[in-house]
C-alpha cells in the first residue's frame, strides 16, 4: 500500500517460471480471475500462442497450467501473432487484438476456464486487411471495445467493435468497413 516492491520470484532472484523455452515477445497478460492469469504471445516461427498460470493469492508462487515448456499452451495463430493486446471481457472469455498474416489486424475471443486448463477459440475478424501493427485493445462498455494501433502508412487509426457474452465479435467502426477514425 505503500508503492514499496518485493520481489517474490523473478529472474534474478533465479526461482521465476520460464513458460517458453524457444522464443516469448510481444507479451499481453490478463487477470482471469483472482489466481488465474492468460498470456497472450509470438513464440516459435513467430506463431501466436496463449499460455495460463496460476499466482497463489498468499505467497505469489507461479504454476504453469497450459504453457510451451509443458507441451499443452493454445496455438492461436500458425502463421504470425504478434503485438498481441488481450482484454477481459467477462468472467470466462478474452479478447485479443494482433497483428497476423501479412501484417494484417485481428481480434479473437477465447473462453478460458476458471482453473486455466482449458482455452477454446470462439471467434475471429479480420477488422484491417491493409495493416494493423501495435496493437492496444480497451473494454468501453459493456459490450464495446475500442482499438488504437498503426495502420497504413504507419498512420494512427483507431476501431470499435462490440463483442457479446458469448465471445462473438461484430465490427462497429473499422478499416475493413471504410468507416474508422484516422
């Protein structure tokens, strides 16, 4: 409460959990819940991945639950997933804007499970078919998410998109419509 840091398991204490053993950038975490936490990230030949964990609420110990370094974490995207930017959007699913295939923008929604053993892709929309780089997705509303990344030209654009509670994703505002913000 005080701003004071305590480092509880970090890399040069020498006890922090490496989740990837290959490669891990473009990182995008999200609280689950109160002990489960989605990393959203560009690992192996610059795929997407999603990993979970837990963080016990009273000592801060990390536990893998579906990771690289176990053989079970989710493969989002088999072509590229980078600059990845994940929100919550309810108790059980995510969403997550990237930059995949030919530098193109996309969000999908998973559904996680309150133990973080099981992450289910629902929905995919490519919002921008010319470029969609460094991404930063944030919950508006209740259903409404607000996009800001680089788009052509490196230009600043951002997009809106409503997402419902089962994880379905809608364009509002976007590049692919010909009606988002520059």
């Amino acid at each position: 409460s005080n701003g004071n840091i305590t480092a509880v398991e970090t890399q040069s204490l020498g006890n922090n959990l490496e989740h990837d053993t290959v490669h891990g950038q473009y990182n995008s975490l999200v609280q689950v819940n109160s002990t489960t936490i989605a990393l959203a990230y560009e690992g192996k030949d610059r795929d997407g991945f999603i990993s979970t964990f837990t963080i016990d609420s009273d000592t801060a110990a990390i536990t893998a639950v579906k990771t690289q370094s176990l053989g079970n974490n989710l493969e989002y995207d088999e072509v590229r997933g980078i600059h990845n930017s994940l929100v919550q959007v309810d108790s059980d699913t995510i969403a997550l804007a990237y930059t995949g295939f030919d530098a193109n923008g996309f969000i999908s929604t998973f559904t996680i499970s309150s133990d973080g053993s099981s992450i289910v892709e629902v929905d995919t929309l490519e919002h921008d078919t010319v470029k969609g780089q460094y991404n930063s997705l944030v919950h508006v509303d209740s259903d409404t998410y607000a996009l800001a990344y680089a788009g052509n030209g490196d230009n600043g654009f951002i997009s809106t998109f409503t997402i419902d509670s089962n994880g379905n994703i809608t364009a509002v505002e976007t590049q692919s419509l010909g009606n988002n913000l520059e």
